[in-house]
C-alpha cells in the first residue's frame, strides 16, 4: 500500500511538471522522457538500496547516524564525478572556467551550503524513519513549491496538469490518512492490554 501511495505522489508530479506551458522553442524529446524515467527509477532503487543498508546494520546493532551517511553518499559521488569527468575530458576544462572566473568558486560555495543543509534534513529522514517517508516529504516539497508557484506567480496550469497534482495529493492524503489510523490502532492495542 505504502508503495502505491508513493508511485501515485511521484506519478502526480511526474504528469503536473510535463504538463506546463513551454515556449515555442521547448519541445519534449522522447530522450527527456528517458531521462524523467530513469530518475524514477534510480529513486525508487536508491531507496530499495537504503532501506536493506538501514536492516542490514539494525541487524548488526549499529545506528545510523545521518551525517555517516551523508559523508559516505558525497565521498561516493564526488569520486564518480571525478572519474567521469575526467574520462570525458571536461575536469581540467572546468577547473580552467573556475580559474578565469573567480566569482564561480563563491556561487560553487554557495550552492554546496544550501546542497549540505537540505541534505541534513533529507539523511536524518532516512536515518530516522525510512526512505519512503523521505521519498515522500520531497516529493510533497516539490508540490507544495509548484503549488505556490501558480498561486503566487500566476502560472497556467492545463487540465492535465490539476489531474496530476490529484493524483499526487490523493497519494499524500492517502499515506496521512493511513499513519494516522495506523496511530490510533497502536494506541488502541497498547491501551487495551
């Protein structure tokens, strides 16, 4: 249940972002396609992957620490990064950009202070709850932020666009609707021993 109540926020919010107005010049490829697709589904991996590693070490009576893992995830990927930047090339490229604009290294600052603390919160929810919750609570972010972006930037939004923020809304209502049932059962069991 847990699983449909998250493909039907992703899938909502999948559907909303396709169905904006784009200009005359933006077309959807199917290479686009591709691409939303595939980071569905390295979400919905990620998340599998988080939830084994969080049993395994429950398993070995370790706790996870939020910072462990978020050190861990960024040494593995800055290492990725590298890799793959310098097989195609573009690392001595990019170092030599920073290097004739300076004001870059400030905004790369910038950008990885705001990256750190959003991700402070991001692994303490995986960390503390689950990686659905966590999957969860961005994708509720990112609706809340198309959300406010129509009513205060008075963006068009065509029917498809409603159907799939329903969508995503009927999964977060259905996934509030059952922790809190889910709540009162527990409350219920423990009351009546």
């Amino acid at each position: 249940r847990e699983y449909l109540q998250v493909l039907a926020i992703i899938s909502g919010t999948a559907i909303l972002s396709m169905s904006k107005k784009k200009s005359a010049e933006s077309e959807s490829t199917a290479l686009g396609v591709v691409f939303i697709l595939l980071a569905l589904v390295m979400d919905g991996i990620t998340g599998g992957v988080q939830k084994r590693l969080l049993a395994d070490m429950k398993r070995a009576k370790v706790t996870p620490q939020p910072y462990d893992l978020m050190t861990f995830t960024n040494l593995f990927m800055m290492i990725f990064a590298i890799l793959i930047s310098l097989s195609l090339g573009e690392f001595t490229i990019g170092l030599s950009y920073c290097s004739h604009n300076p004001k870059m290294f400030a905004l790369i600052w910038k950008f990885s202070m705001c990256s750190a603390v959003g991700q402070s919160f991001i692994f303490y929810t995986v960390a503390r709850f689950d990686p659905l919750v966590c999957s969860t609570v961005t994708t509720t972010r990112k609706i809340f932020s198309v959300l406010l972006s129509i009513v205060f930037k008075g963006h068009h939004v065509p029917g498809k666009g409603w159907a799939g923020l329903a969508l995503a809304v009927s999964g977060i209502i259905s996934e509030v609707v059952n922790k809190v049932q889910g709540g009162r059962n527990r409350m219920k069991s423990k009351t009546s021993m």
